[in-house]
C-alpha cells in the first residue's frame, strides 16, 4: 500500500458492490451484466439501467481502455488537505475496451505525458484489507 494512500478515504462496500471489490481484489475488473439486453453497468444497481431487467450476473472485463477524458488537481480547493499529498494527480475516464466508462487514476507517468486516446491497462492499488482501487497504466504494446 501506498504510504501516502494511508489516510485517504476508503470506499464502502456494499451489498450490491460487494462483487466488484472482491474481483478487484483478486486484480480482476468485473461489471454487472445484464443478459436480458446484453448491457454491461459501469456501477451495480438492483436492476439494469438500460432495460430495466432484473436478470444480472457479474462479467470479468479485459482491463483495456482507452483514456477519453481526464484532469490534473494541482491544489486542494476544499478541507480535505490529505488529497495534497499526492498532487498533482491524473483523474480520469477511461473508455473501456467492452463499452463502459470507469473514472479512476492514472499512475504510472508524470501527469504531463497523459494524452487522450492514449491507451491503457488497469492495475490495482490495495488500500485496505478489503479494498483494492482499480488504476490505470499505459498499456505497453510487445512489439
């Protein structure tokens, strides 16, 4: 775990996304499916967003993506200095390779080379004994 990570806050973990946080612990990117319309959810819910259908399951995703869009914090704005840490920081959507869309981080390069399109792999940040955040890195090609 990252030291600087030790005091930030921690997402809760839910009945409906207990799921998602144990694949991601097990370093896997996991999605609420739905085979009624064939619709992937970037976040649980009890039903699907697109038709409504109660009939979900949880779907293993590749981890690619495709960064769409993104920002860099490079000062704290409201209380919570224990964000100034880590600045400056890259938050960003990444466009996954199945469709969804994920806000999360990318580590991995100075915040100065990110680049929109530019492509990208989720790894995994432990940040409790129950939580691991997926990231994004570059996605080195074998060439």
């Amino acid at each position: 775990m990252d030291p600087l990570n030790e005091s930030l806050p921690v997402p809760m973990m839910t009945v409906l996304s207990r799921k998602f946080w144990e694949a991601a612990k097990q370093r896997k990117l996991a999605f609420q499916y739905c085979s009624k319309c064939d619709m992937l959810q970037a976040y649980p819910k009890p039903c699907c967003s697109e038709c409504g259908g109660e009939e979900l399951s949880w779907k293993e995703l590749s981890g690619e993506g495709t960064v769409y869009s993104y920002t860099v914090p490079r000062q704290v704005i409201d209380n919570s200095p224990v964000f100034a840490k880590g600045l400056p920081f890259v938050v960003a959507i990444v466009q996954l390779r199945e469709g969804p869309r994920l806000i999360s981080n990318i580590v991995g390069l100075p915040p100065e080379e990110v680049k929109i399109g530019m492509k990208v792999m989720v790894t995994f940040e432990d940040v409790s004994s129950e939580i691991a955040l997926p990231k994004f890195r570059p996605l080195v090609s074998e060439s």
